[in-house]
C-alpha cells in the first residue's frame, strides 16, 4: 500500500467446477513488510475462516487486525481446500484509507 488502509470488509466465497461443488476454502490472510512472510506477520484474522457457499459471498466484518501500513503486503494461506471436484477461492476487500 502507498498509504495506511484499514480493511472494513472481507467478502469470500468458494469457486468449484462440476457438479456436486460440496466443498469449503479454509484460509488466512496476514499481512506484513516483506512479501516473502520473513519479517513478522500478522494474521487478519483471529482464526481461519471457511467459506460457506460457492454462490454466495460470505461477509467478514470481525478482525484481528485490520489495520495494514505503508508497504504493506497481504498473504494469503489456504489451509484446507477440499471439493468434489475441485476448489479455488474468490476474496474481496473494501479498504479505506486512514
């Protein structure tokens, strides 16, 4: 980021392709300085969420830590994706800046 943002909302919802699309993404996102995670990283949120539908967004308002600084960079950790076929994950943020 060019400048502190704080992120308001998080809006995720799971892509799969075939029928029956029966599976969730469980993720993480953290953000930190280094875009390589070396330095320390802080999570977004204070436990890993799980989308809950492939045709519905689900909306992420509670953090544990929203705030992102100048030069900052978001991670995403995809912890489990499983489906029947296969799973991909859509995220959208609403940010504002501080």
């Amino acid at each position: 980021w060019d400048y502190p943002v704080t992120i308001s909302k998080v809006r995720a919802k799971s892509i799969c392709s075939g029928t029956p699309c029966n599976g969730a993404v469980v993720f993480q996102i953290r953000h930190a300085t280094d875009s390589s995670g070396s330095t320390t990283i802080t999570a977004l949120f204070t436990n890993a969420e799980p989308t809950t539908s492939s045709t519905t967004f689900r909306s992420l308002t509670t953090f544990n830590d929203n705030t992102l600084g100048v030069g900052e960079f978001l991670l995403l950790q995809v912890l489990d994706a499983s489906s029947t076929p296969d799973a991909g994950l859509n995220l959208m943020f609403e940010v504002r800046p501080d």
